[in-house]
C-alpha cells in the first residue's frame, strides 16, 4: 500500500498540544508563582501570539494556568508542577485518547464486535498502558533545564 492510500493516521499529538505542553514546561521550569506575560511568553519559547492566545486560554478554561488581570498581570500556573499530569495537559488538547474508536465510551456498536474482539483486547491493554505512563509523568519531571 503506498503512503497516503488509506488512512495513514500519525499517531501523535497537534501541534496545539505539543506548544501546550511546552508552555505549562516552560513554568514548571521557574520558581512557583513565575508570572509572565503572553508576550514574554511567545518570545522566551518562539512560538506565534496569536496562537499561543489559544493555547493559554484552553489552559485558563482547564484550571492548569491563571490569568492575572492589570498591567502588571500575565499568566501563571494553577497548581504545582508535580501536581500536573502530562495525561492532563494532552487531554485538555486531545480529549481522551483511544487506540481504536470501539474503545470510546460513545462508540455505538458496529455489527463487528464479536470479529474484532481480539484486536480490541490488545489496544485496549496498549492504551491502559499509554495512559497508565502518561499519568505518571508529572511536569516536575518535564521542567526545562537550562
């Protein structure tokens, strides 16, 4: 099968996710209470404005990130490094994440469940295992050091 025929899905995260995660990196990497403005923020990390304004207002919306409102506001973190899950970032991007979509909690049945039984045991026990990592892995751990 040549590349592009069917599918070819990455298995991988949006490019959304992945300037999420580096920027809840980029505060965990600093002294707790590090504010900073968005502005400082896109500079320190090269990452575009106007993007990352999505990017910190899904972060705001899901409890990860405050918002300090003045002229002497910006953004901070919510909680402790140790206490952000990178599961929990991911998710906040992603949604839950699901090898295959029978997996989903809204999947409606296809007609194939007795086929497909064996592969969806499998994914399932790859995707407790994904998660199982994911949950473990606490920002503390993904602090910049440099």
């Amino acid at each position: 099968m040549n590349q592009g025929e069917i599918g070819n899905t990455f298995m991988g995260i949006s490019k959304a996710c992945d300037y999420g995660i580096l920027v809840v990196s980029f505060f965990a990497s600093n002294p707790k209470g590090y504010l900073k403005s968005k502005h400082d923020i896109a500079s320190a990390l090269n990452l575009p404005e106007e993007f990352l304004s999505k990017i910190l207002q899904q972060l705001v919306k899901n409890n990860i990130v405050e918002s300090i409102r003045g002229s002497h506001g910006g953004y901070k973190l919510l909680k402790s490094p140790q206490e952000i899950s990178l599961k929990s970032v991911i998710e906040v991007f992603e949604g839950e994440m699901h090898m295959i979509d029978c997996l989903d909690d809204n999947f409606e049945d296809c007609g194939r469940q007795n086929q497909c039984k064996p592969l969806q045991n499998v994914m399932h026990k790859v995707e407790n295992e994904i998660n199982q990592i994911l949950s473990n892995v606490s920002f503390k751990e993904l602090a910049m050091k440099g």
